[in-house]
C-alpha cells in the first residue's frame, strides 16, 4: 500500500502537551506505541504522522510527532494499518540536524 493510502487511514488530531523532547531521550532509549498514529498539520507545511508512546515504568504517554525519516522506517517495519502499530517498540535516539539554517537536536527512531 502506498504511503498516501496510509495516510488516509489516519485521523487528523489537535495539538497536545506534554511533547516529547530531545531531553527525555538522552542518548538512547526504547519506548512503546500506546496509540494509533494519527496526522497533525506540520509547523512547515503538510502534514506529519504523531504516535503517543510510553516510556518503560512511566504513567502518562507522550505525544511524538515524528520526523519523515523515522515515519518511512516504521511504515516499512510495522505495515500501512495504524492499528497494528499499537504495542510495536521503537529505539529512540537523538542526532543534531540542521533544519532552517540552524543546527538543533531531532529525535530518531527505529524500530525495536
């Protein structure tokens, strides 16, 4: 299934709080998906795919509004059917990127 044809299985959410930063991560840390991606509007244009995700011992999921590469790497390992991501593990890590001019801390994913 092509990437369009997942997206379009995706809801379109509002923003949340409490957003996943390049702080909670650190140098590397393994989360789980705790809910169905869904599509929010991209601060540049488009749209973005964002999973809440559950670090190991904590109560309360983090939204994650995830970068293009790490959407396309998912996508591949965990398949085009938002409900069969719920559960599936990512690897978290950190990576300074340039975006806009400026150097700043992204969070990366893989899959677990």
């Amino acid at each position: 299934m092509p990437k369009e044809e997942f997206e379009a299985e995706l809801p379109v959410t509002l923003g949340q709080a409490n957003f996943l930063t390049a702080l909670d991560v650190g140098k590397g840390k393994t989360v789980e998906i705790v809910e169905a991606p869904s599509l929010v509007d991209s601060q540049f244009g488009g749209k973005r795919c964002r999973i809440s995700i559950k670090f190991s011992g904590e109560k309360e999921p983090k939204p994650w509004t995830m970068n293009n590469t790490t959407y396309r790497r998912l996508v591949v390992a965990f398949g085009t059917k938002p409900q069969k991501w719920v559960g599936r593990k990512v690897h978290l890590t950190v990576r300074e990127v340039v975006v806009r001019g400026e150097v700043r801390k992204a969070v990366y994913g893989e899959p677990a």
